[in-house]
C-alpha cells in the first residue's frame, strides 16, 4: 500500500485532463475516497484523520498568506482599470524605433505584471485578452503572438518576489528543515529572501535573452513606422512613469529585502485605488468586477492550498512519502544524478499541474529527500523554478501552451499546433540553456549553503549510506503534526 499515494496522484491528474474539474475539487475528493478504502482494509488508522482541522487551522494562521489576496487585488486592478493598456501603448511607441515594439511592448508588460498574476492560468486570461488583440493589428502573426502571450504568462514563475515564489520559499524552507533533521547537517535555513536573491540573475538573463529573440523574430522595418504614428499622450507618459518606478520599487525593495511582501502588496494597492479615484475611472459597477476577481483568484489558491493539505495528509497515511524518500535514497549516481531525476519528476507533473499545485502537492514530498542529499536548498529552488517554466512552454503538453490554446480557441481564434510549436520553440530554447547555464555554475544563485559551524553536528559529511539510513530512522520515528509517533 506504500504506493497507494502515487496512484491517488495518477487518478487526479487523469481525472482534470478527463473531466477538467477544478485541482481542488479532485485533490479532496481522491483524498477522501482513498482514504476511506484505506480505513476499511485496515491500512490507514481513522484516528490519524483527526489532526486534519489542526493542520488546517495552523497553515491558515501563517502571516505568509496574509499577502496572497494583496497581490491578487493588485493583479486585478491593474486588468479592469485603463492603466494596463497606457502602459502597453507607452512601451510599444518607446520601442517603436526597434521594428518590433508591440512585441518588446508585451514581453515588458508581462514582466512587469505577471508576478501579481496569481497563476499561469490567470496570466494567460489576462494577456490573451490585453496584449493578443493588440499584437495581432501590430501585424504579428498569429502564431508568434500566442507565443509571446504565452511566456509572458509565465515569466511570473522566476521574476522574483511573484506569488510563486512567494510560496516556493515557504515550501522549500519547510523541506530545508525537514532535511535538515535528517541529514544533521548545521547549515542556515533558508527563507524566501534567499530565494528572491537567488532567482534574480536567472530572472534578468531570461528576460534579456526573450527580449532579444522578439526583437529577432518581429523586427520589420515597415512596422516602426506604423507604431511612431501611434504617440500617447503627455498625461499616459507620466501615468506610465510613475506607475513602472512604483511597481519596480516596490518587487525591487521585497526582493533585496527592504519590505515584506505583505507591506509592498498592500501599499501598491492603496497607491492603485488612489490613482483610478483620481482618474475617475473606479466606478461601482469596475470596484464590484474587480472585488469578484480578487476574491474568486483568492478562494481558489486558498481552496487549492486546503486541498493539497487533505490530500498530503493521505499520502502521507499510507507511507508514500518513505516510500519516495526511499526510493531517492536508493539513486545511484551522487548527488548530481538524484537532482537530475527528481528534476525530471517535476517537469512531468507539471505537465498537468500549475505551478501552485505543484508547490503544494509535488515539493513537499519530494524536496525533503532531495535536500538530504544535495544541501545547496536555494540553488534546487531556483532550478525547480527553472524546471517549471520551461515544462508549462513545451508543445504540446505544456500547460501555459495547452491554456493559450484553449483560450484564444474561446475567443474565435484558429491557432495551428505546429506553426505554434515552432514560435515557442525560440523562447524555450532560452529558458533550457539559461537552466543548463544554472545547473552548470551554481553560484549564479548565491554563495552556497550558509554554515551555523565550522563542520556538521555529526563532526563530518554523511555518506549517501548514512543519509538513507537517517532518512529511514526519522521517517520511522517522526512524529505526526498532533505529536504522536507514526
């Protein structure tokens, strides 16, 4: 019955490409099925379902959270109010002189809001709906539009301090302690600063590096004309302006560290509020249509995060998790190879699963083994980050490809799977060499492991044997978030 939770997480994923019911929705269902076949074989104690209101009670008391509603009503004032498209009328008439200004316009804009997004699923809403229409009368073709549309959706999975992140940085630093009690090792945990820091070379090479292959692909010379034509006005510069060093200044000062995450959300969006009041563009009717997103993005991670937690608490009943630890114990190869595998694992899921689900779901399980072996917790969350958006970009599976299709499909567009194909095909050839780039000089994500001593608490660095082995002791006495022993 030890793989029972591996099954459990087939059965979901078969079921949202089936049915395409809400993750959460399965997540709990699946989990109370599969639990109740467990108590009736005698598998699972029913005793243990007890500390789940515990559980839950204590992941909603996290002040972490407190910011997930903040960035989200940022993300959907910036889609109602006018101030999207000034923005993407200013950067496009700014680069016009480049040939391919609507294209750079896009990939800015989506740099600039994706990390308040939410999710690929609410990027791809939002710029198939904002920058697709206005790429296609730029005359960009088809095909490269929904590409652009595409990554820019998911550039908020490695521009640092996105929600994403945010959230990976709570997991990893929850697995980074698991680990550690394994591994006894006596090195600092680290936290979502870490993280930030250690995602923004990567970040900005990314970034360069998609603006110069746009630039490649759209550069006409016919179009710089057409786009000079089209000048904003005076007041659409200083709204611009303004709004880019606020926004910047504000993911600029999470990510170095100078405001939390909650303070920077909550202050861009009074700022925001402020300016559409000033504007007169919040009416009732835009307040209420902005208050329904926020509150319907917010409920679904919530929602997601609760069921992740049932589900979780399941798996781990049936002991999938020692399984799994077990089994990345049992790689052979060093070090390098089990990162390489589990790295694997994780772009398979996330051919099925969002990003949010995947931090929830995959990383909690599988992180903890992984960081037993190779101690570098910020360098494996900046690859896993890396992993993430290059799988949600690979045709024809990749979620952030399957979602742009399905969208500009609703919205009349015919989109040929090939010509799309070969559009993506530029852009995530940057993220795998930018991930090989990670992979190879592990440094490009900060200094390392921070050391509390000179040397581990055991004295010297456990073998692969002595990890497997502290793994299969701390598994076998851990005990259960109520305190009881396993």
């Amino acid at each position: 019955m030890a793989t029972a939770g591996l099954w459990m997480l087939l059965v979901v994923a078969a079921m949202m490409i089936a049915t395409g019911l809400p993750a959460w929705l399965l997540l709990i269902a699946v989990a109370i099925v599969a639990a109740a076949l467990g108590v009736a074989l005698g598998a699972v104690p029913a005793a243990l379902f007890t500390v789940l209101p515990t559980r839950l009670l204590a992941l909603l008391d996290s002040d972490l959270l407190q910011a997930l509603p903040l960035y989200v009503f940022m993300g959907a004032l910036l889609n109602r109010l006018p101030l999207a498209s000034a923005l993407f009328r200013v950067a496009r008439h700014a680069l016009a002189r480049t040939g391919a200004g609507a294209a750079l316009a896009g990939l800015t804009l989506g740099a600039l809001l994706a990390p308040m997004n939410g999710s690929v699923g609410a990027g791809v809403s939002m710029f198939s709906h904002l920058i697709h229409p206005r790429l296609t009368q730029a005359g960009v073709p088809e095909a490269r539009g929904a590409a652009l549309v595409a990554v820019a959706s998911t550039l908020g999975v490695v521009i640092p301090p996105s929600l994403v992140l945010i959230l990976l940085g709570d997991a990893m630093m929850r697995a980074h302690t698991e680990a550690l009690n394994i591994s006894h090792a006596a090195v600092r945990v680290i936290n979502e600063h870490d993280i930030f820091v250690g995602a923004l070379p990567p970040a900005i090479l990314i970034g360069l590096l998609c603006m110069a292959v746009a630039w490649a692909l759209n550069r006409t010379p016919q179009r710089a004309t057409a786009e000079d034509a089209e000048a904003p006005r005076a007041a659409e510069w200083f709204t611009a302006a303004v709004t880019v060093c606020l926004i910047g200044g504000l993911l600029g000062g999470v990510t170095l560290g100078y405001l939390y995450a909650v303070e920077a959300a909550a202050c861009g969006g009074v700022a925001l509020v402020l300016y559409a009041l000033g504007a007169r563009a919040l009416t009732l009717a835009r307040m209420l249509a902005i208050l329904r997103d926020t509150l319907v993005i917010t409920g679904a991670l919530f929602a997601l995060l609760v069921g992740a937690t049932v589900f979780t608490l399941v798996l781990r009943a049936f002991e999938t998790d020692r399984w799994i630890a077990d089994a990345i114990g049992a790689l052979a190869g060093g070090p390098l190879a089990v990162l390489v595998v589990v790295l694997g694992v994780i772009a398979a899921c996330a051919f099925v699963l969002d990003a949010f689900e995947m931090i929830f779901v995959v990383v909690p399980v599988v992180m903890p083994p992984l960081l037993a072996r190779v101690p570098d917790a910020t360098w494996v969350a900046v690859l896993t980050m890396l992993i993430l958006q290059a799988s949600f970009l690979l045709p024809p599976f990749g979620y952030a490809v399957m979602m742009v299709r399905n969208r500009l499909g609703h919205q009349g567009h015919r989109l040929e799977l090939r010509a799309f194909a070969r559009a993506c095909l530029p852009y995530l050839l940057v993220q795998i060499t930018v991930l090989a780039t990670v992979l190879a000089f592990p440094r490009l994500t900060g200094p390392g492991p921070e050391s509390l001593s000179a040397a581990p608490a055991s004295g010297s660095v456990p073998t692969d044997a002595e990890v497997q082995e502290m793994l299969r002791r701390q598994l076998d006495g851990a005990p259960d978030e109520d305190g009881a022993q396993k």
